[in-house]
C-alpha cells in the first residue's frame, strides 16, 4: 500500500530513472529520493563469514544513506536462523565511541544499530560500536520477561528498560579505513540475540541507524536512518530521548529473492509511479540544480530539485504532479524553470568576544572558549598550565586546561548539562572541582593531565564524585584550594570549612576554622591554608588546626594567592576593585587596577580597570591570572608580578546582539547579555584570517558604553535599558543623511526574542547617546496603554519626558532603517514624520506606505510568527512565515509549514521552503528569519542544524551556503557556526564589496563572507501533465489503527488540516477519466473514524460538492451507511463551515455528534476536508475492543490541553467491512460523482 503523503512527504523525484534511497531533501549527484516504505532482505542460500569483508556478499547494497553527518550504504540478508547486515560509512573520523558505559554507547560515538517488532511490546534495538578496541553488541528491551534492568537517566528525565544486555550470540567484525570509513559486518540470530523469536518472522516492522562521533570521538553529533522521519529520538537529545524506542516511525521487512542492479551505484527496486510528467533537462556543465515547477503565470507551485549536484549532459527528472503539500494539480500546462550554479562557500573572516585559540570549534574538540551561560566561575594553576572554569554549560564543554604561553587548550572537559564547575584547584599532583547546579554540588576529582574523573580510593566501583551536605544553593561553596592531598572548600553561608581526603573521597564537613564567612581558599605551602575572612587574609595551619592574621585592614578581600617567591596577591573588592600586592609577612607593596574599578562606561576601555576579581592564581609563568565575574566584558585576565596587563581571554559570547558600523565593518559592536553595556571592538580581519590562533592581535576593545545611560552619563533611561539589554538579536552604526552617526536596534523578533521596540542611539561627545524608541507593537506591548509607547528626544538629555511620548496604534516592528531615517517595518515602510533639533526622528501613521496593495494577498498564513526583510535596491520585501501548529518532531520544529514570500511591486510573487521533520540543508523547518539580501542573494537562518540557506530573488534555493571550498557543510571549523542558530544579519561590505554575514548562535558569533553562486545559467521549458500521481492504486482501502501523531499538546483539532495525521497513513486517490481529482484517508483511533479528504476543483464549495463515504457489512449497498461532507456557507468571520449528513440505508440520521473542518487550497485549487466520526453512530459495524489512545485533553482544572494516553476499551470497526469513496464535483450545474471503485470492496483494518 502506498500511504498517503502530506506537505514534506511527496512523492519521488526521479532522476535518469535511476533510484537511490537518501533522507529526504539530502540528495546526491543524479540521484533521486524515493520515499522509502520497506527494507528489501535479500533470502540467503548459502554462508556468510564475518570477517567485515563484502567478497562473499553476492547481495548488493539496497539503501544509501546520506546526510550532513556523513554517508552510509547497507545490505540486508536473512535466512532461518540469522539476521545478517553489511554496513559501509563514509565518514573521516571513524569508529569512535568515548561511552562511560557501553549500555550508552548510541550516545558515545559512532554505532550502528538496528531495530525490530513484530507486535506491541517485542520493539528492540541491537546496536554494536568498536569502544576500547572491543567489539560490542548489546540489546535493548523496553518491555522484556527476562530482566536485566537499565535506566537511562538526565538532568531532564529518564528512561527505564527492563532488559539491556550484551547480545547473546552475535557476531561482529569491524574494519577501519583511517579517513575514509568503516565496514561493519554483522550476524544476529533470531533465537539468541533478538531471543523473542524461534526463527526469522515473516514479518516485522524494521530500522536501521548509523550514529556519528563528533570528530574529536568525545560524544554523538549526528545521526542517520534507513526509514525514520520523525520524533525526537532522530536528533541529538538528552539521554533518556535518545534511548528511547519510536517504532511508529520505523518501516517494514520484506523479503526478497533477487535485486535489481545498478551499473554503477546501488539501486532500489521501485518501479517508476503512475502519473506525473518526465522532464528532460540538458545540462551544459556539471554544478548545482535547482528546478521549480510553476504555472503559466510564473506562480511556484513546487520546488522539484533543490541545490542537488549534477553531471553534465542530459537528466530525465520526474515529476509527480503535486504541489508543494503532495496535494494534486489538475491536468494542464506548467512550466519548469531551472538554475544551474557552481557553488555557495563561506570563508571565516573573525570573530568578537571570544579568545578561544582558534574561537570556533576544531576536530580535536579543543577549539572554541566554552561554556555558554553566565560569568567566569575560577581558575587555578600547576605546572601544567591553567585551569579555566567559565560560564554555565548547555552546549559545548566550559572547564579547559591551556597553556599559559600560547593559550591553547590542552584539553577540554564537561561540567554537564546546565551545570558549571563554580571552582577549580589544583595541586599536589591533584585536580579538582566544585560541580554544580541550581541546587546542589559536588566535588569532582580530575586529572590533570586529561581533565577526565579519577575515582578516589582504590576500592572496586570507588568514584571520582563526592556529595557534599551544603545549603540548596548552587553557590553554597566559595572557596576551593588543595594542601596536603585534600581538598579544602568553604561555605560562608555556614561560618565552616570542609574537606575531601582525594586519596579515598572520605568527607569531614567541618575542619574546625572559626574565621567567619571563610571564602577565596588558596595554597600557600604544604602546610598552609590561606583564607579570606571579614578583612582579613588568614593563614591555617592545617596540622595545629590554629589561624594566623597575615594580612588586616582590607576593605573585602574576595580571593588571594602567593607566588614562589612568597608574595601574596589579594583581589580587594568594595569601593576598591584592585589586586592588592603584599610582602609574606603581609606588608602592602602596591596596588594593581584602577581604584574603584570600571564605571558604568569604560571610554576609552582600560583592561587594568577590574570589576568582582573572584578568582585568581599564579601561573607556572609566574603570571597572575584573574577571573573577573562580572561582565561585560567576560574575560579571564593575566597581568604581571608588576601588575602590567598582558592579555584578557574572552569569552563566551552567547546569544548576544551584535552588529557592524556599515561605514567600517571592522568596527563591530555586541553585548554579553545581563546589563544594557555594549562593547565596541576593532578587528583586523586579513590578521584573523591569516592565524586564528591569535585572537588578541586580531581584535581589540576599545570602549564599552552603558545604553541605558542618558547624556550625564548617570541618569538611567529605563526603557532604551531594557531594549539593549535584549540579546538575540542585531544593531547597526551609520551614518545618516543629515549628517549625524547613529546605532539602531532592530526590533524584528525571531524563535527566541521578541524585543518591545526598536532603539536609536545618536553620536554625541564621543557617546552614544538615547535619541528615539519605536514601540514594536504600541498599545499592545503592556497591559496599562499608559506604559506602552515610542519616543523621540526633543532636548537632547536621552531621558524620556511625558511630553516627549507619543502612541501610534500602528507602528510595528522593524528589521532596518535608511539613511534617511526611513524604517523598514513589518508590513510597510514609516518615513520620519519630523525631526527634533537633537536628531530624533518621530514616526506616525500619515508617514507609512503598506508594502502590499489594498485586496492583495500577503500569504503569510494563520497564526504563524513572521520574520522579514527589506531590499531597499527594488522595494522588495521578504517573509519568512512560521505557520501552523507544531508537531516537535525535532526540538526546535514549531511549525507546520515553512514559507518564504516575496513581495513586490504591492502584491506577492512567489512563495519557496520545504518543511521536513530532518532539519536538512535546504529546509526550513526550523528556520528562525531572514539575515538579509546582497547582491539578489536572500539568506534565511535555521536554528537547527545552524545554517543558512540561500535564495534568488526569482525564488531557486542556492541551498545551504556555509561550505568549503570542497562544497560540504564541516562540522565545525570557522566557516561554520554551531548549537542553535537564532538570528544573522546579511550585509554588504561598502569598501570591498564582499557579502558578509554577522551570525549569532546559542554557543558563539561569527563573521563570515559569503561568495556563490559562481557562474550561473538558466534553463525553462514545458510539461503537458495528464495526471498527478495516484495513491493506492486501486489496492482496497485500508483503515488503520493510528493515533494522534505528535510530541506536543497543540493544533490537535478537526480542522481541515493534517497536522494530527500520522504521514503513514495510507490513502486512496479517486480518478475521473484517468486524472487524480483527490485523495482520501481513513483511520481509527480512540472510538472515532476519522476522514480527511484533498479535492481538486476549480470551483470549490458550490451547491453539491462534497466527499462521500459508504460503509457496508456486505457488498449489498441496501444497507449501507453513508456520510456526505461538504462546506457551503461561512461563519460571522469569514470561515468556511462543513457540514456532515449521515443516512442509514438512504434515510436522515442525527449527525450533530460528526465534527467537520475545512481549509481552502491556495489559488483556487479545491478544497481539503476532515471529519470525525463517533463510532457510536455506527454500531452495526463495531465491536468493544481494547485499544491505544493517544489524544488531547483539556483539563478542566487548569484550563491547560494535556496529551492523554493508555488502553482502554472502546468502539472499534470490525470485519467484515465493505466501503467505497466518491468525490462529487459540480460542473454546469451537473453533479458528477466518481467512485474509487466500481462496487463497494473489503475494506482491510490493521
């Protein structure tokens, strides 16, 4: 059976008639993307040795996998005993896998794995990986009468599986091929391993998984599947998620005797699909094809083949006859428009904020500055190098040893998901941390050498963890130093210093100091403890168990630390904010930093200029290294015995906004996040470029500037506070034409951050002043009009003033402003109705020209959130459109479909984007809006994975446009940019004319210039379609048992669209003279039958449309039941309103109970229509049986939709069944009815 297939599901593009099996929207050269329903295994006579060589596999590969991660091809063979899979990945980092345990190991690294159920409750997973240099293979049960119990465990959750052992008789063999790949060679016997079956079923439901390490084999990066789609276990997630069995996302075995053959690359046996047109294509070079489908007035209904590489010559590409949503187009003539290109590429050009050597991620792990949220927590030093503790981790490890000289890191290590090491030491040999998160800590011994655990004690299953009892507060602990082989913590909270014996992990909670608040724990010797305490610096005689004062009449002292030579430095906080240099016996010698630290600005930026000194040590270098908490900026700082700066290390520069001066783009600006302080900076891009390695001569500070600030310089605008504090998001220096410079805030919102408004700062003694706030939504913004406006300084204070506010009900947000002030909003443009004598523009309703004419359709859909751009070069304006409800099926998946509108000239000319569930590198389903448009290149952004994907203004994908120079998407290196990807900012350089992209992602920022696409040629011609093609093929129709499909509680409902439909539902199409008009579907699920109909008509909604259903218990239709649905009328706010009639053997029954939707296909193209039909009304066709469920659920208690799931006994269709579907179309006033059959037929219930 062919299942119906819907939006992102489409039927096969057919290239040179060759078929090749790819994760949709991931095409290779020549090939096509079928959609895949079965796992062909080919009957084995003979015998196999498992040697990880394919000589004696006379069987050839059925699947090739391809993906962003890497590349796999498989062979399956089975006979009565063993399960039998030779596997070949592509892949430059081969056979790593860093698990802790090898239960874990989808999660360590590379593995392959494969899954199997024949019923509910049998669904396992085998999974072998090479750890160690030890071949292992384990079995995974969720449900099994054999235990041997495993829980997957996380921050977030876990994931209980009764049975999770070593698979009992299996035989592996791997062979590497360094740089290249691997072979995988496996057998699995059905008794032994899988152990629930005696011999090979005749059949099951089937996967197949290959699993990539990152390239430094410390974790998973990527995954990809035979058959999988959907649902949360298809991307990187916590654990338990990952662990987890999803088989309604699996397909199905089947069992063949021979396979056709490809001359020169593995095939799949599928037959060409009935209906569609061929289109054949000569190609006068070889390049990147992208080909769209339109009608005859240039309207793209299809984007066919998107960004795919080609051979030269001539392609014979098929196309399906459906439209961007797999619905079907009526018979006719459409047009083919085709762009062949060379190549998008990205070449690393810098980066702010970030001291990383080099900052951006490397293959051996040790690139990037780490960590994400928050300030620096510590550092500490040995002969090795030095320690670096900084910021909370979500994505990318934040505790790393660097060499002092060079600041490379030596290694790398995690604190763990939303966890940071609050304080590091070291000594003895020894290193330690203080783990920690919202609550709790612990202690962590480590090594120094690797940053990885070591268990303390000798004991088997001793750990490298020991719980401390401290107060529920994640910064219990301030104070951590190691003396004598233990290591030493202090909680002021409870007057008290502890212990860890690191030899054994014994803890002794108190040691018996009395100094009050005890906090900035350092060595001096390997006897004495120094402490802060009040105002004073004292030293613990660890064996005396008795204090000393050292050093007396601080103001208060945070930190301390003595050299070799025995000088004390002590970071002095309060109204002084400097490191204070003492003799050993605690005589003051000087003074390091300005007194009083860094103010509100830093103009110009002085480095020496501290603020919260909390950490600090003495380098092997005999450096003193300094972690300052309190940003901006964020920074770890190492100066001289003599107090001289040397060098701040940076870092990171999560979710912050940023932005160039577009007069000088090696002026750059950003903020860290937390205050309203942005920091202006200098960069060399041609010395970054030249050596990464060396941040510090790459990019200089010169000022930071408080926003928030009027022109005293002391007075705080709250509002123009709030607004820079906002990250996520872009700013802009430029000088305008009347003369003045400014800054501008964007205000346009994306999936993360939706600022109030849009702020301008205006250059005035050597400042950047507040001059005007653009209310982003006004009136609407707060709850009370009074708190919610725009603004426009009239005095030049940069303070706001009652007089100086005004409401305008229809300013909106804004994603640019001209030189002449213009702002480019949402919906249209708002020129600067005046401006004061100060330079503040003021905007109001009589100055705003909409973008799209009166009675034109902007296409942006319904209940969506919207990012825009607009090209000031032709008055064009872009959409991206995030509309519908979401189904999850990867984190950031928050939308049904995923458009880019262009508009011009008041009215749309074409709609592009594909949505898929695999975020692929021409999709859009986690697309976050659009960076901008230089040059007729328009880029839009993808949260994940984090890319960015190019279009023409004629609307051809250019596809992802972060390659290299070999046309791949690395995973990481400069040209790249990773975790989530929120918001980018696309611009060109006015000096050398270079597209360069300012991206902004969860984990760092890039800068970033883009070429491509190279040389480029355009081809067009026409298609005579007869017919779309068809689904079911005149198979019976079949009505499965499917439940609500999704991860999330919205957009459940019956309402004329298939979100709630699992896409394997199958469908039947109905033909009238040999063309589809429709597609139909049925499926069952908790007591309800429920319809969704697809009807082609040009006509929709007139008198006599509609869908009939028929049911029977026999083929006598003189007692059938009938349910005629249609849609004539419209409710008081225009939406379309379907109706159900219901007759038992031709009379009029009750059918309030049906619930019916309807939705409009775009231009005129028909109608689809849902319905769901309580099997109460039906019980001559049901029986009681127990069933799943899964369904939404509002609960009346907090008015909140909950997903609801179980078993329970409810109405269910049973066979004998007999049914037929017609569409009933309107033509001259004439009902014409068309049947999917001639005669009601079985209908078949799995």
């Amino acid at each position: 059976m062919i299942t119906l297939l819907r939006f992102k599901h489409l039927l096969p593009v057919l290239l040179c008639l060759c078929l090749q099996a790819t994760v949709p929207g991931q095409e290779k050269k020549g090939a096509s993307v079928p959609s895949q329903k079965d796992a062909q295994i080919f009957n084995l006579k003979g015998h196999l040795v498992i040697d990880g060589d394919s000589k004696d596999w006379q069987v050839p590969a059925t699947a090739l996998l391809s993906s962003k991660d890497g590349k796999a091809q498989m062979r399956f063979a089975a006979d009565y005993n063993n399960f039998y899979a030779f596997v070949e990945v592509e892949d430059p980092s081969p056979l790593k896998n860093a698990a802790t345990a090898p239960e874990e190991m989808f999660k360590g690294g590379d593995t392959v794995a494969f899954y199997f159920k024949t019923q509910d409750g049998d669904e396992q997973r085998v999974a072998a990986c090479l750890r160690n240099e030890k071949n292992e293979v384990y079995v995974y049960r969720p449900k099994s009468g054999n235990k041997k119990p495993y829980t997957f465990k996380s921050p977030v959750g876990e994931a209980r599986f009764d049975y999770v052992a070593p698979a009992e008789g299996a035989q592996v063999s791997f062979r590497k091929y360094d740089g290249k790949g691997y072979c995988m060679e496996i057998c699995l016997p059905w008794r032994n391993t899988l152990g629930i079956w005696k011999h090979r079923p005749e059949k099951f439901n089937f996967d197949a998984q290959v699993v990539f390490s990152d390239p430094g084999g410390m974790q998973n990066a990527g995954a990809i599947w035979l058959f999988t789609k959907e649902g949360p276990g298809l991307t990187i997630e916590d654990l338990p998620t990952e662990a987890r069995l999803y088989p309604d996302t699996w397909g199905d075995a089947r069992y063949v005797d021979s396979i056709a053959i490809s001359a020169d690359k593995p095939v799949l046996a599928i037959g060409k699909p009935t209906g569609g047109a061929d289109i054949e294509v000569e190609l006068p070079r070889p390049g990147r094809l992208s080909l769209n489908i339109t009608d005859n007035n240039g309207w793209i209904l299809r984007e066919l083949v998107m960004a795919t590489e080609f051979t030269a010559g001539r392609h014979v590409i098929h196309w399906d006859g459906r439209d961007r949503y797999g619905e079907p187009l009526p018979a006719g003539s459409y047009q083919w428009k085709a762009l062949l290109f060379d190549c998008m590429k990205a070449d690393f050009m810098g980066s702010v904020g970030s001291s990383g050597r080099p900052p951006y991620r490397t293959p051996d792990g040790l690139g990037a500055i780490g960590g994400q949220h928050g300030p620096q927590k510590s550092v500490a030093s040995d002969a090795g190098g030095i320690y670096m503790a900084n910021a909370c981790e979500e994505g990318q490890p934040s505790i790393r040893k660097i060499n002092p000289q060079t600041g490379v890191a030596l290694w790398k290590r995690s604190a763990g998901g939303f966890k940071t090491a609050r304080h590091i030491a070291a000594g003895d040999g020894m290193a330690c941390i203080i783990n920690t998160d919202a609550t709790k800590s612990s202690l962590v011994r480590i090594d120094p050498d690797t940053g990885k655990d070591v268990p303390m004690g000798t004991a088997k299953g001793a750990s490298a963890r020991a719980a401390l009892e401290l107060p529920a507060d994640g910064n219990a602990v301030d104070g951590l130093a190691i003396v004598g082989g233990k290591a030493y913590f202090s909680v002021p909270a409870e007057n008290r210093i502890g212990a860890v014996d690191l030899s054994s992990g014994a803890v002794e909670n108190d040691i018996g100091c009395k100094s009050p608040a005890p906090q900035g724990l350092s060595r001096l010797n390997g006897a004495t403890l120094l402490i802060c305490s009040g105002k004073q610096v004292i030293g613990w005689e660890i064996a005396k168990k008795t204090g000393r004062v050292i050093i007396d009449n601080l103001e208060a002292p945070k930190a301390v630390c003595a050299d070799a030579k025995g000088f004390l430095y002590v970071s002095d906080l309060g109204s002084s904010q400097q490191i204070r240099k003492f003799s050993s016996d605690g005589k003051l010698i000087t003074s390091f930093g300005i007194a009083g630290g860094r103010g509100a600005n830093s103009i110009p930026y002085n480095p020496l200029s501290f603020v919260n000194i909390t950490s600090m040590t003495v380098g092997i270098d005999g450096n003193i290294w300094l972690a300052e908490m309190t940003s901006p900026p964020k920074r770890f700082i190492k100066i001289t015995p003599e107090g001289k700066w040397l060098e701040d290390f940076y870092g990171p520069v999560a979710y912050n906004t940023f932005g160039p001066d577009l007069d000088d783009v090696s002026r750059v600006f950003y903020n860290c996040g937390g205050n309203a302080k942005f920091i202006e900076t200098k960069l060399d891009y041609d010395l970054y470029r030249k050596n990464p390695l060396a941040p510090a001569a790459a990019w200089k500070i010169v000022s930071i500037q408080d926003l928030g600030l009027g022109a005293d310089g002391a007075t705080r605008n709250p509002t123009m506070t709030d607004l820079a504090d906002n990250g996520y998001g872009h700013v802009i220096a430029f000088k305008a034409a009347n003369g003045n410079k400014y800054l501008f805030r964007m205000s346009k919102g994306n999936r993360a951050s939706n600022p109030l408004g849009a702020g301008l700062w205006i250059w005035k003694s050597d400042r950047w002043i507040p001059s005007a706030f653009i209310s982003r939504n006004s009136g609407k913004n707060s709850k009370t009009p009074q708190n919610d406006f725009s603004w426009a300084d009239q005095n030049g204070d940069g303070l706001i003033q009652d007089e100086e506010k005004y409401i305008d009900p229809d300013t909106e947000e804004t994603a640019w402003i001209d030189r002449d002030l213009t702002l480019h909003g949402l919906t249209g443009k708002w020129a600067s109705a005046n401006t004061s004598g100060c330079g503040a523009p003021k905007y109001q309703k009589s100055s705003f020209t909409p973008y799209v004419k009166e009675g034109e359709s902007n296409y942006w859909g319904k209940g969506g959130s919207y990012n825009f751009v607009s090209y000031e070069k032709d008055g064009s304006v872009y959409y991206i459109c995030n509309i519908g409800p979401h189904r999850h099926m990867s984190f950031w998946d928050r939308a049904t479909e995923n458009r880019l509108v262009k508009i011009k000239d008041g009215k749309a000319q074409w709609i592009a984007g594909s949505h898929s569930t695999i975020p692929g590198l021409c999709d859009f389903t986690t697309v976050s809006g659009i960076a901008g448009i230089v040059d007729g290149i328009v880029l839009a952004h993808n949260i994940e994975p984090a890319n960015y994907v190019g279009y023409t203004e004629d609307g051809f994908v250019l596809g992802d446009v972060l390659l290299d120079e070999n046309g791949v998407h690395p995973k990481v290196g400069g040209n790249v940019i990773n975790i989530e990807n929120f918001t980018g900012l696309f611009i060109r350089d006015p000096k050398t004319e270079k597209k360069i992209l300012f991206a902004v992602s969860s984990g760092d920022d890039r800068i970033i210039e883009i070429s491509g696409p190279g040389k480029t040629t355009r081809l067009n011609g026409n298609i005579k379609l007869g017919t779309a093609s068809q689904f079911g093929e005149k198979q019976p129709i079949t009505i499965p048992y499917s439940n609500w499909y999704g991860n999330v509680t919205r957009g459940i409902g019956i309402d004329g669209e298939y979100t709630e439909w699992n896409p394997n539902v199958p469908g039947v199409s109905i033909i009238e003279k040999g063309e589809v008009i429709g597609d139909v579907s049925m499926r069952r699920d908790a007591g309800i039958l429920n319809v969704f109909a697809t009807v082609s008509d040009s006509m929709p909604f007139e008198e006599g449309d509609g869908v009939e259903i028929t049911l029977s218990k026999t083929n006598d239709l003189s007692k059938a039941v009938t349910l005629l649905l249609s849609s004539t009328a419209k409710d008081s706010k225009g939406k379309r309103i379907g109706t159900a009639k219901l007759s038992r053997n031709g009379a009029p029954v009750e059918s309030r109970q049906i619930k019916v939707g309807v939705s409009e296909r775009w231009i005129n193209l028909g109608y689809r229509i849902e319905a769901a039909i309580t099997l109460e009304l039906l019980p001559e066709f049901t029986v009681q049986a127990e069933q799943k469920f899964r369904s939404e659920i509002k609960n009346e208690k907090t008015g909140k939709e909950e997903i609801k799931t179980g078993v329970e006994k409810v109405a269910d269709l049973a066979s004998p069944l007999y049914g037929n579907v017609r569409i009933i179309r309107m033509k001259d006033g004439k009902a014409t009815s068309t049947p999917y059959a001639p005669q009601p037929s079985p209908i078949t219930l799995p």
